[in-house]
C-alpha cells in the first residue's frame, strides 16, 4: 500500500485507547490523524489529556503527542480523510455506545469496537479473523438493514476471555475432531479491568474468584463467533456446550485459562492433538496481514508451561501458547492455554480484524 489509511481512536485516553496509540504507531497501513474522547478532556493537547496517566511502558508516540482531543460526540470535527474509527469509547450505559458507533457509521466511518455493546447486534460481526472471517459477509445486511452509506458500518471483537482457548477448539473442528462440551477456568490479568485493576488494592496477594460479566461472555460468544450468516444476521451455533468460571489474578498482563474438552465423536490420540495445532494455518484471507502471528497456536511441551512472563508476546502478543495436554478422568482432554490480553485480546485484535476488512475492501477501498 502507498498512502496510509488515516483513522480515528474514541476513546484514545483510556487503558485500551493507549494500547490502540502505541500499536498502530508506525504501523505499514494505518495513521492516526486524529483521537476523541469524553468532554473532560477535549480541546487539550494528547500529551496533556493524559498527563500522569499515561500507561504504557513506551512513550506517548510523537504523532500523537500535539493532536487535539476531539468530543468524541462531535462527529462532524472528524478531521478530513478519515476512513476508519477504532472504538475504546467507555459510557456507563451500552445502549449509548450503541448509539454512538452507529451515529459513526451512519457518517460513513468504518467503525472497529472494542466494546461489548454491539457484540449480541444481530447484524454486526464479532470477528476473530483466523476463526470466522466469512462474517464480513454480514456488513452488506447491516448497511442495508440501517441504510449505512457503503464505507459505514460497525464490526466488533470478542470478549478478551475467549481469545486463548477457542482457536484451539476451532482447530480441532477443521481437522474432523468437533468438540461440544467444554469446561474451562480462566485466571484472567489486572490489566482487563483497566487502570482500576491494576491499581486496586484488593488485588495484592490475593485472587477474585467473580468478575462480573465475565462468565456469560465466555460461555455465550463463541456461539456468535461459530455461528452463520443468514439472511436475518448472524444465528448462533447449538454445537458447543460451554461451562466458565472466570476469576482474576494478580499478574498485570496475559490471561490464562485452563480447558476441559470432550469430543463429539472418537477422541483424537495427544499427539494427534499436537499435530493439529501445531500444523493450524488461518485463512488465507488471513495470513499475510501486518499483524498475523506466523503460527497462530503454538505448542508447548514443557511441563510448566505456558507462563504469562514467558510466552504470552509469542506471535508479537498476537499467538495463543498452549501446553500440559494430557487425557483428563472425566473428560476426553485437558490442557493449559495463554494468550496476551491488552494486545491479542483487545486493541492488537481489533486492528487485525480493520487489516482483514481492508483486504476485503471494506475500509479504503
């Protein structure tokens, strides 16, 4: 590509906003030309909007340290060119957001959600691109459905919880091994909760067994995720049982789950299971992309393995680190899955999912 895609971050002040910032600086196809957030801090300079709450551990880009923070409710002062609004947006009431991206969408902004609001949207596509890139057949109803002009719609990633276990399933599946019962434990980093958690004093030395939401996600997205496009939307799939308990842990990054799985038919052997995961390729509508992991799943042998300090950057944070696979009493299989929460979970899927629509022409075409 030539010229870059000038984009928008709502929300760019935020925890996942910052993210956003410091992964699509100097990325090969996008370019933040402008970032918006909440009235409190429009009209101030970036480095002045999060002045003492900048977050990450590189510092504020220079693209981005003098561009004025726009209301994120004022859509019209949208610089010029913008194609493509990356959502970090955070409001206390979802049908809010809902409101909002659709309000962007209806100006013919390419809307990329991090949020959960649109999630359950009939005819919105919730998109882990190397699982159900086919969703982004869905848009044309949405467009249709709201009379969305034809560069204006709204697509969304999944629940963090998810991201480092159902690719694994979904491997299996492609191989002729379907998997419909599932049982899986999350311990889940301080940093899905935000600046709140990481700080939180209730956190140190301790565990969370609750965190409120999260087991609903966990168990009910990948019905979406696995589900077809028909011509009312998205329906969603019966083939998979899922039971979550979801707790949190005091590590700052990388969430961890611990599966459970049976299988529809005949167990695979383990080293079966190894093979697949191991030789799992994404679409080739996937593969390629500035931020696709060479090996989306990678295979573990060692015994303690995976370790949030070790392996959840693999892939550049955007691979899933799977290991202590073993035949279980009461299931078929069970095993230990990892993946990066703050990149592969949030901001860093989201931009994958905006490289695959401009692959498919939805974004600058």
């Amino acid at each position: 590509m030539n010229d870059k895609i000038p984009v928008t971050v709502l929300g760019a002040t935020g925890m996942v906003g910052q993210n956003y910032l410091k992964l699509l600086n100097d990325h090969p196809w996008f370019e933040i030309v402008d970032v918006a957030a909440s009235p409190n801090s429009a009209g101030k300079s970036y480095s002045e909007a999060v002045a003492d709450r900048w977050h990450m551990s590189t510092d504020i880009p220079s693209g981005v340290r003098d561009l004025k923070v726009r209301d994120v409710n004022d859509i019209e002062g949208v610089k010029d060119g913008v194609k493509c609004a990356f959502s970090a947006i955070s409001m206390p009431d979802k049908p809010d957001v809902i409101e909002l991206e659709f309000s962007y969408a209806a100006e013919g902004f390419a809307v990329v959600s991090n949020n959960s609001a649109n999630r359950w949207t009939e005819d919105v596509p919730m998109l882990i691109p190397e699982i159900n890139p086919d969703h982004t057949d869905v848009i044309a109803l949405q467009q249709s459905n709201r009379s969305l002009p034809k560069t204006g719609f709204v697509a969304v990633k999944p629940n963090c919880s998810i991201q480092s276990y159902l690719i694994t399933l979904v491997a299996l599946e492609r191989a002729g091994y379907p998997v419909d019962r599932i049982q899986v434990s999350t311990l889940q980093a301080l940093s899905g909760a935000g600046y709140a958690g990481i700080s939180s004093k209730e956190m140190i030395d301790n565990v969370i067994p609750f965190i409120p939401g999260e087991e609903e996600k966990t168990e009910s997205e990948p019905l979406k995720i696995l589900g077809e496009v028909t011509e009312k939307g998205i329906s969603v799939t019966d083939r998979l049982n899922i039971s979550a308990t979801c707790t949190r842990v005091p590590i700052v990054d990388g969430h961890m789950a611990i599966v459970h799985i049976g299988f529809k038919e005949k167990a695979p052997d383990l080293n079966t299971v190894k093979s697949v995961w191991r030789d799992f390729k994404a679409d080739p509508s996937v593969s390629g992309l500035p931020s696709s992991p060479e090996k989306p799943i990678i295979f573990l042998e060692e015994v303690d393995r995976p370790q949030p300090k070790l392996d959840m950057n693999a892939g550049k944070g955007m691979s899933v680190s799977v290991g202590r696979l073993a035949e279980d009493k009461f299931f078929d299989f069970r095993y230990v899955a990892l993946s990066h929460n703050t990149i592969r979970g949030a901001a860093g899927g989201a931009i994958l999912t905006a490289e695959l629509l401009v692959k498919k022409g939805f974004i600058g075409g």
